[in-house]
C-alpha cells in the first residue's frame, strides 16, 4: 500500500508542477514577469514553512545545512531567481504549449552539467536521449522554415531550463540535508531577490486578488510539488520518482489546449513526437538497473606441504603437530569475485 500512496505521490507532483505554466499565462495578462517569479517563489517558501510546523519529527543535527553548503545554497537561490524570471518572460512571449514541452531541456541541461563539471558518467542511451530532446528543441524554437528566425519565446524558456540545470546541480549537493530548510530557502530569498529586481524595473504591483492567487500558484506548482516529491522518493526511491515527474511538461501541454484554446501546428506535433522519444529513453534509462552482483566460488584445494604456511587468520584445527608449521591438505575455500561495474 506504501509503494500505491508513493506512485500517486510522484504522479500528483507532476501534475501540480504542469499546472504552473498554463495558469502563469493566465496570471502574467496582469502581473509583470519578475513580480510572478518572485510571488511563485514567496508562495512555495511561506506555504512549505507553514507545512514545516505541524512536522514534529525532531530532525538530526546532521540534516541542518552548514557553512561548508553556503556556496552551493548561494548558488541555488541566485539560479532560481533568475530561472522563473526568464520563464515568465518566455511564457509571456510565446505559447504555454510551447513553453512545456521546452521545459523538458532541462534534462538535457543538467545531464551536461552534470557530466562536465562533475564527471558523472552518461550512457550511450542518455546521449540518445538528449539528442532527441534537443532536436525536437530546435524544432520548437524556430517560428518558420522561411523565415530560420529565433523565437525570442523559446530563448527565455530555454535559457531557464539552463539556469536549473545548474541549479539542479546545486540542490544535489545539498540534498541529504533537510528537505524543509531547502525548500524555504529557495522560496523565500529567491522570491525576495526577484522581487527586489521587479521594484528597480518599476513593474506595477497587481491587485491583492491577484497576489493571492500567485501566492496560490507557488505554493502548489513549486512547493507542494517538491514536497510530494521528497515524500514518494522515501519509497520509491530518486530514479522511479524522477520517471514519473517526466510526465509534468505533457500535462501542461494538454491544460493549455484544454483550457487556453491554444493552436496545434504541424511543427508543434513533430516536435511532440520527437520530444516524446526523448523522454521515452530517459526514462527508460532512468528505470533499469545495470546489471551488477557479487558471484561466490566455493572451491577445495590442496595444499603441498612444502609450500604452505599458515597465517595468523588460518584458524582450521590439526590432528598433528607439525614444528615448522609447513604441512599438506585439502580445505574449502570461499572466494568473492566483483564483477567489472558491479554496484559499491
């Protein structure tokens, strides 16, 4: 029943994630893009610090963050101000369609991170994977074959994804730590800093309504979300759970033709296509576990009584004494052997 309520978990942290992008555009038709990246952020920091005083559960010393995690908690909060407020500029130049089913460049970009700056290993099936993201990517970014124009749209969408690739990398380093502490960090500096930068812009602040419903927006689509997602990795473990929290940028696509009315161009059903076997691929990549045990050989020797001398640890017993300790027989010997890329 645990592993029923984790799946659900990680499916509903999905599809709380996807309803940020067709409800942002909504939203941005009266709130400035760095004001609602700064109200989404606010939201999921003040909601999650709300949830975190009903946890009871007294948390180890050893969970808290320090001073050595400064850099890359610094890191965190500087990328996802900046992350949110290019989306929202992207979202409020193009297609919420569009702008979900780029989100999933974000794979792509924290797998390179990942790979150049922490050498971490990427399979031959991941580069396929990426390959195809960044194909259908391309694809989506171009407002035509005539024309070979850069949608400014998908560059903004594209330069967020980025910015949490990197930001991704960041909270990794972090992540043993107190999920709670993260998580409000991240949404109450991040919001304060992008809303900082929408006062020097001099945006309009909106109606109190408005506000209300940003607030509303973060703390489902950025906070509650994680904190499913902390929840169904408990059981289902980081990879199942990331497998399915790839279904986020198909259900914001489907809300926006739901309920935006949104236009489906033959270029949009080509890069959907080549976007799904991308994400198809990383998922299957994500779920299968590389093959890796430990073999044990039991096996009976002998030894000559010229050649063998006992070790402090060959603790079998003799029927003879033997007074240079050199003597001769068989006795079973146990043996583990690692297979190359076994798991430590």
């Amino acid at each position: 029943m645990n592993k029923v309520k984790a799946i659900i978990y990680a499916l509903l942290a999905a599809v709380f994630y996807a309803v940020n992008v067709p409800a942002s555009k909504v939203l941005l038709q009266r709130v400035g893009p760095t004001t609602m990246a700064a109200l989404l952020y606010l939201g999921a920091g003040i909601g999650i610090g709300i949830l975190s005083l009903f946890n009871r559960k007294d948390r180890k010393k050893s969970e808290r963050l320090s001073k050595k995690d400064l850099p890359f908690v610094i890191g965190m909060i500087v990328l996802d101000i900046a992350a949110p407020i290019f989306l929202m500029l992207g979202i409020s130049y193009g297609s919420s369609a569009n702008a979900s089913l780029l989100g999933n460049f974000e794979i792509v970009a924290t797998t390179v991170i990942a790979l150049f700056i922490f050498k971490e290993a990427v399979s031959k099936r991941l580069w396929a994977a990426i390959a195809l993201i960044t194909l259908s990517s391309i694809i989506l970014s171009f407002d035509g074959a005539d024309s070979f124009r850069f949608s400014l749209g998908s560059l903004f969408v594209l330069l967020a994804t980025v910015c949490w690739g990197f930001e991704n990398n960041c909270t990794r380093n972090i992540s043993s730590k107190s999920t709670y502490e993260i998580v409000i960090l991240k949404g109450v500096f991040s919001g304060l800093g992008s809303l900082v930068i929408a006062l020097i812009k001099r945006e309009i602040m909106p109606e109190l309504p408005y506000i209300a419903a940003a607030l509303l927006l973060g703390f489902v689509a950025y906070g509650l979300s994680i904190f499913l997602d902390v929840r169904a990795q408990n059981v289902l473990g980081a990879a199942k759970t990331s497998a399915y929290y790839a279904v986020a940028p198909f259900v914001g696509t489907f809300l926006a033709f739901v309920f935006l009315r949104e236009q489906i161009t033959w270029t949009y059903i080509v890069a959907l296509i080549v976007m799904t076997a991308g994400s198809a691929l990383v998922v299957i990549d994500t779920l299968i576990k590389h093959h890796a045990h430990i073999h044990q050989h039991t096996f009976t020797h002998t030894h000559d009584g010229t050649t063998h001398t006992h070790t402090v640890t060959h603790t079998h017993g003799h029927d003879h004494y033997v007074n240079d300790d050199r003597h001769g027989h068989r006795h079973t010997k146990a043996e583990l052997e690692k297979l190359p890329g076994a798991l430590h």
